[in-house]
C-alpha cells in the first residue's frame, strides 16, 4: 500500500485515541497515521499523501470563547485543513469533537447542550436521506452508539445533509458535499477508554446520578452491537479513503 492511500488521524487529546477505529481500519487493509496534536504536533497545510482525514474528540469547546481564543490552540489550523479537505474531496470523518469542528468551520452553531450531558450507551435515529449515502445506507435504523458530551450542534452547516439524530439532540450526524462526514456520538470507544472517561469524570457521573458500575457493565453490553455496526461503517470509509469500490460501499453521491 502507497502513502496516498493511508488516512491521517488527528487526536486532540489523548484520552480519545482511534482505539477500535484504528484497529478496524487496519483489519481492512487501511494504513493510517496519527497526529497528535494536542502534544504540539503541526497541523498540515494540506492533504498531500493522504486520502483520508479523521478528527478525533477531545474535552475541547469546537467554539472559540467570548474574547475569541479557540478551543486549543491548534483549532485554527484543524478548520484550515478541514477547508482544503472539503475543498479537493478527500473522505473526512469527525467524530464527536471533530464533528462539531467541521460544523463550526461550515457555518453550523454549537454550544452547550440545553438538554445537559450525554453519556453512555444510546440509540440514534437513521433519517430518511441516509438511504442514498454511501456510508449510512447500511446503517441499521437505530443503532447503538456511545455519547459522552455536553455541547451540542444546535444549527447544522446551510448546506449539510442530516443523516442521523436523537429525541435529545437533533444532530446526530450529517454530511457536506459527498466526501465529509461528521458524528457527535462515539464509534471508536473499547471498554478501557469508557472506563477511564467514567473515573476522570465521577464528580459528573455523580451529579447526574450515575452509577459507574452500572454505566460500565451496559457500555460493555452493547459493545457487540456497536462493532457489528461501526466496524463495517469504518472499512466503508477507509474504502472510500483509498479509491476502492468495491463490496458493499455504494456509489457516491452529491449532497
């Protein structure tokens, strides 16, 4: 496999690695690198070498404050790079953090969440335009994922097409153009990574009246069914990353 098929994962902090996603796009055949730039590792300018780009979560507000300071320092460059991602095509995946980075970028809105936080295992509702995506047509109608998030993308991109969404947040997931993707839920968690979020955050697990014990035994419940969807969800991606057709991804079409 050549470089310009190898997918650039972002990691904006490193209690969000790729973990299941990496291993999935490796089991596929999928080279990918990571760049951890929470540890100051420089944003690239562009894509070169590249033919997919994922961005990771992370603890980080996607908005910049009320004197206008990013979220982290390197945001500004992520937006830049999600700009010329969009703009040469290259298959884009944003999850939760990343997700609510390419809203912002495109001219979404996010910002605290009025229903509060989101954590542990739920079920997100497929809509109807998922039916002719190349990577959600597949997707069962509610699938099983992970949240664990307080902001919210309360306003999509003008032109973004709704994929997925929730009772509680409308905004699950949706797509610019035919080559970006972004999700506000977690498809790449194990049972490690829920496990250290839930000690990190106890004050809040214990605020909204969360059992830690019982928040883990159902997150492990419903890892099964989170894998038998999002594995095949991930090789469609990284299918698409590396020019191959073939198997069950579908045509791509435009947005």
């Amino acid at each position: 496999m050549n470089s310009a098929t190898r997918v650039l994962v972002l990691e904006n902090d490193p209690s969000d690695d790729a973990r299941l996603f990496g291993d999935w796009l490796s089991g596929a055949g999928v080279g990918w690198d990571v760049l951890r730039a929470h540890a100051g590792e420089p944003v690239p300018a562009d894509l070169a070498g590249y033919g997919g780009l994922v961005v990771l979560g992370g603890p980080q507000d996607a908005y910049d404050g009320p004197d206008g300071t990013p979220g982290a320092p390197w945001f500004p460059a992520v937006r830049a790079l999600l700009r010329v991602a969009r703009r040469d095509r290259v298959p884009t995946l944003g999850i939760c953090l990343g997700a609510q980075l390419i809203a912002e970028t495109f001219g979404g809105v996010v910002e605290p969440g009025e229903a509060g936080f989101e954590i542990g295992p739920r079920l997100v509702g497929r809509r109807d335009a998922a039916e002719r995506d190349p990577l959600f047509a597949p997707v069962p109608f509610t699938p099983d994922v992970l949240q664990w998030h307080s902001d919210d993308i309360t306003e999509l991109p003008p032109d973004a097409v709704l994929l997925a969404g929730s009772p509680r947040h409308a905004h699950q997931a949706f797509r610019l153009g035919d080559r970006m993707w972004a999700v506000q839920f977690h498809i790449e968690c194990d049972l490690a990574m829920i496990t250290d979020w839930a000690d990190e955050d106890a004050a809040r697990l214990a605020d909204l009246g969360l059992d830690r014990e019982t928040l883990l035994a159902r997150t492990a419940a419903v890892l099964p069914d989170v894998a038998e969807v999002w594995r095949p969800f991930t090789e469609r991606f990284g299918a698409l990353a590396c020019g191959r057709v073939g198997g069950t991804l579908l045509p791509v079409v435009d947005g």
